[in-house]
C-alpha cells in the first residue's frame, strides 16, 4: 500500500498559478509609479513582488514611504488595474479542465491570494470558476502571505487538517505559507518566481504545466 498523504483539501494560489496575470500586474504598477511622478519602475521588480496584499507589495517596492503615500499608490494601481489597462488575463492552458478534474476525483478546492476580495470575486465571475471553489481568501480579509492565517481559516472552515491540504502556487510566498501553517506545498514553473528558487521550500514537486496536477496526484496515490 502507497503511505503518501491522502489529501482532501487543494488550496490554489490565483495569480501566476491560475490566471496569466502577470503582464497586466506588472503594466499597472508602473503606470501608477507613472502616475505618480516617480522613477520608472523595471518589471523584474514588480514580477518579484506578485503574491503579496498591496500594501506590503507597495511597502516592498518603495520602502521608508509614508501610509498616504502607499494608499495613493495603492489607488492609483487599482484604478489600472480595474478600469483602465487592458491587458489580457487568460487562464493558464489546461486549468479549467484539471480544476473539474480534481472535484470529479473528490477533492475539496480553495483560494488563497494576494488579490483583494473584489479583484477575486471579478475573475472568478468572469472565469465562471467560482462553483468549484470550496472556500477562499483574500489579503484584504487576512494578513499577506507568507502569514499562515489564510490557509488556516480555509482549513478550519473546511474541517480539514494540515497533512490532508496541499497548497500549489508559483511563488516563494505560496510555498512559505503552506510551511509556517503546517501544509504540503506543490511548486509550479510557470509562474513568477523560477522553480529553483521554489525549490528551498522543499515543495512535494515543482510541476511545468497545471494539467500535469491531475496526474501526478493520481500517481501519486496509485497502490
């Protein structure tokens, strides 16, 4: 018999593990950084910090600024990131199906982002993903990542315990979440942070595609 976890919880990160979200993320901090008469904002340092709530992202791209200077930031990201950029944000090829997959397989599936209750509630409903989702969290409803209380109110909601969950997302604060609230944690290289700097956390796999999740859980767990 395979003595591996039996997990029952799958919580997913959104952004870079999901949804390609990463061009307009990074197109809408440097147009409020634009916005706001500030020197130009390289890309490398905005992808570095996708995964944690705004204010700690703002706090990290211009540290020692004061809390009107952040909420002026924060707003005017949001005003691009919701009203006036463009940018295309598709779901990874292959997600939609693996999601429909695991709840046919029986699993119980969760988000935990860095997205504000609002920007999640919107994809979701554009995604039409929202049905397959147990539970989810936000950064406005908990501390940022890598804290662990959002994994561990989805957890508690759920009933579920730390050896049954596993959590998959494409950054170091994902992977540091899943460890300081007891979880497993599945690396993907797709995203935002490359899959050796993943790889210090010690995630069960670091997976190049989402549609190789299904799969690799049922292999997994094969007698």
């Amino acid at each position: 018999m395979n003595d591996t976890p039996d997990f029952k919880l799958i919580i997913f990160d959104w952004d870079g593990t999901l949804m390609d979200s990463e061009p307009k993320i990074v197109a809408s901090a440097m147009a409020a950084a634009h916005d706001l008469a500030l020197p130009a904002l390289a890309p490398e340092r905005v992808r570095n910090i996708i995964g944690l709530g705004l204010p700690e992202a703002s706090e990290a791209l211009f540290p020692g600024r004061d809390a009107g200077f952040h909420d002026r930031f924060i707003e005017r990201y949001r005003h691009h990131f919701l009203v006036a950029d463009r940018t295309p944000m598709p779901l990874f090829e292959g997600a939609a199906e693996t999601l429909a997959a695991l709840c046919e397989d029986g699993y119980l599936l969760a988000v935990a982002t860095g997205k504000a209750r609002r920007g999640l509630n919107r994809v979701m409903e554009e995604t039409g993903l929202g049905h397959l989702f147990w539970a989810s969290r936000c950064a406005d409803e908990a501390p940022s990542k890598p804290h662990p209380q959002m994994l561990r109110e989805i957890m508690h909601e759920l009933g579920v315990g730390g050896a049954e969950t596993v959590m998959v997302g494409d950054t170091e604060y994902d992977l540091a979440m899943a460890r300081n609230a007891g979880t497993h944690a599945i690396a993907v290289s797709y995203g935002v942070h490359a899959c050796d700097r993943l790889l210090q956390f010690e995630p069960l796999t670091c997976l190049d595609r989402i549609s190789q999740l299904t799969e690799w859980l049922r292999d997994r767990t094969a007698d």
